[in-house]
C-alpha cells in the first residue's frame, strides 16, 4: 500500500479533500476582501479586531465549520482537535486582514502603473499569492499538515507565484507581475521587502536529510530583487536596503545598501545584407 505521511497504511479517505480546501480559501479571502469578488469592500469587516466579536459573528461561524470540515479527516495527525484549530484560525484573523491591508498599501503606493488599492486587491496577482500565503502559514505554524500546502498551490495555480506557507515574510510585503516567484519552505523575508517576477528564493541542497535545516536565504528589511534573480542557501543573507539587480545568481551573503548587478556583455552588431532584401 502506498505510504502516506510517513506510515503505512494511511487510506485517501484520512486525507483534506482538495476541493474543499480550495472552496475554504476562496470563503476566506472573500470574507476578508469581497472585492477579490468584484463585491463591495465594506468600510467595517467583521475581523478586524476581536472586540466586534468576528468569531462569533455568522461570517466567522461558516468560516469555523468550513475548517472543521476540511480538517476532519486528517484526525490523529493534527496537534489538537478541528474545532479547536479552527478556533485558533479565527483568532488570527484580525492580525492577517491589518498585514494583507498594509500589503495592499505597500503595493499601490510603489506600483506607477496602480489604480489605488482597490485594483490591487481585484487584479493584483501578488497581492493575492502573499494573503493565501498568510492565511495557510497560520494553520502551517500550528502543525497542520497538507491543508496549508494545498492552499498556497491553489495561489501558485492561479497567480503563478509558489509560496511555501512555511516561509517566513514581514510585512509589508511588496510583488510585483510575480509570475515565476519561487519562496522556499525556510526563507526569511523581512519588511518593506519588494520583489519582481521569475526570482527564486531557494535552497543549495535537496537532500532530504537537511529537511529540518534552514535550507533558504535570509532578505533583511528594505530589500529590493529585480526580475530574475536566483538567491539560494540557508546561510545566505541578503543585507537591509540593497539592491539585487536582474538576473543576477547569488550563493553567498553581502552586506547592508549593496547594489549587486550583473555585468554581462551585450554585443549589437549590424545584420549582413541579403539580396533577398
């Protein structure tokens, strides 16, 4: 029998169904954010703070039966009961609306090409691969297996931009375009990080034995990564406010305000004639 989770035996019906994982996230971030529907983004959301009572409102009522749902079937691998961590989740809920609120902002004020962020929480890719991913690392840091993985791949199928919940990202946090992102499971990104399309934050190593070492760059706060980029290695520490230019391969760590760039050649020469021409 194929071995699931470590143990043998385990059968598909022990598993979160994906659909119902994709249905609770789609519930979620609408909840948060009814304009990623086209809805009306309501001037007081039922979660933003715990004193307007959210989790005892009736959004935060579907939301924890949504989640008990879903969890349900992983049953002695979770840390404690569903409704228990679904209650947790809901507590959560406030802290992740401010942050994605700010990431909205960050995003809208250093994007020349933004409507305002209103546009950013319709239309912006980015915006929603960073609020899937804060929403999944919550159940991650719990210790929930699959669920957060299965959120955050439901971003990446949509957005282009893969996000291992287990990462570790300040706030604000800034991407722009984002197709080709790759954040990697043990990454530590810091505040008012921003970062372009096709960079990879990933690991030197694929061992298996290293799994529960820092395998990921550390991004210091005010860091800024241009198209491209590939930043490996857990040891690897990008310093505060440099500047990482595109397509530039780094494997080692610089210090605060470096400006890395890479110099490669470029050589324009004229076409020959053809008489065809």
């Amino acid at each position: 029998m194929l071995q699931l989770f470590g143990k043998p035996g385990k059968r598909a019906d022990d598993l979160p169904s994906p659909a119902e994982v994709r249905s609770f996230t789609d519930q979620v971030t609408v909840k948060l954010f009814p304009l990623i529907e086209g809805g009306r983004q309501k001037e007081t959301n039922p979660f933003c703070s715990a004193e307007r009572g959210g989790i005892k409102s009736m959004s935060g009522r579907q939301l924890k039966k949504k989640l008990t749902r879903v969890l349900t079937p992983l049953g002695s691998k979770l840390p404690d009961s569903p409704s228990a961590i679904a209650f947790i989740f809901l507590n959560e809920l406030p802290a992740v609306l401010s942050q994605a609120e700010s990431d909205a902002r960050f995003i809208a004020e250093g994007d020349p090409a933004s409507d305002g962020v209103g546009e950013v929480i319709m239309a912006y890719p980015g915006f929603y691969a960073i609020l899937v991913y804060r929403l999944a690392n919550i159940l991650h840091r719990y210790g929930v297996p699959v669920v957060p993985r299965i959120m955050t791949e439901y971003a990446h199928s949509r957005t282009g931009i893969d996000i291992h919940p287990g990462a570790t990202i300040g706030n604000p946090f800034f991407i722009d375009h984002g197709t080709g992102i790759v954040i990697g499971e043990t990454a530590r990104i810091g505040n008012k990080v921003k970062m372009y399309q096709g960079v990879t934050i990933g690991a030197l190593s694929v061992s298996k034995s290293a799994a529960l070492k820092k395998r990921h760059p550390t991004i210091e706060d005010n860091v800024i990564i241009y198209a491209g980029s590939t930043i490996l290695g857990g040891d690897t520490v990008i310093g505060h406010h440099s500047i990482i230019g595109g397509n530039v391969w780094l494997t080692s760590g610089i210090p605060p305000y470096s400006f890395v760039c890479n110099e490669s050649e470029v050589k324009i020469r004229e076409r020959p004639s053809s008489k065809k021409d």
